[in-house]
C-alpha cells in the first residue's frame, strides 16, 4: 500500500494546559493515498489508536489530473489535527 510509505508526522509547537493542569501537544498527522478506500482505512486505523477527545479536526482534499497518455490520477489527502 503506497499510503503506508508516505504518512508523516509534523508537530505544531504548541502546548495545550488542559482543566487537570496537565499540558497536552497538538500535533497533526498526513495522509496521502492513491485511493480513497486506503486513506480511509489509514485514517480509521489512526483513529483508532486515539482517544476521540484528543481529536480536534481533519481536513481533506482531492487532486486530479490526466496523464499525456490520458490517464487519470488521483490524489486523497488528509490531516487529523490532535492533542498528543
């Protein structure tokens, strides 16, 4: 699965004091798939391993084009923005 080899994690540099006086990080995690049902099943999977509290926002985007030889490529990007 292409989607696996090119997920990253870029950190925000910013600290949240939550109501319990503990500090949490916000952090964002990419996806980049070339079909929609692996980004989804990536982004499940991360999901997954948060608590959905931690969960702030995920953006999504499509890109297309078309090849010179006429094929059409798809790109499925997401970022789930959440507390660390």
């Amino acid at each position: 699965m292409n989607c696996l080899k090119s997920m990253l994690i870029c950190p925000y540099f910013l600290v949240i004091l939550t109501n319990k006086g503990e500090t949490k990080m916000v952090q964002v995690k990419l996806f980049d798939c070339d079909h929609e049902k692996d980004l989804q099943d990536a982004i499940n999977r991360f999901l997954a391993t948060l608590d959905s509290s931690d969960v702030i926002d995920i953006k999504y985007g499509v890109s297309a084009f078309t090849e010179p030889a006429g094929d059409q490529i798809y790109c499925f990007t997401a970022m789930v923005v959440y507390h660390a």
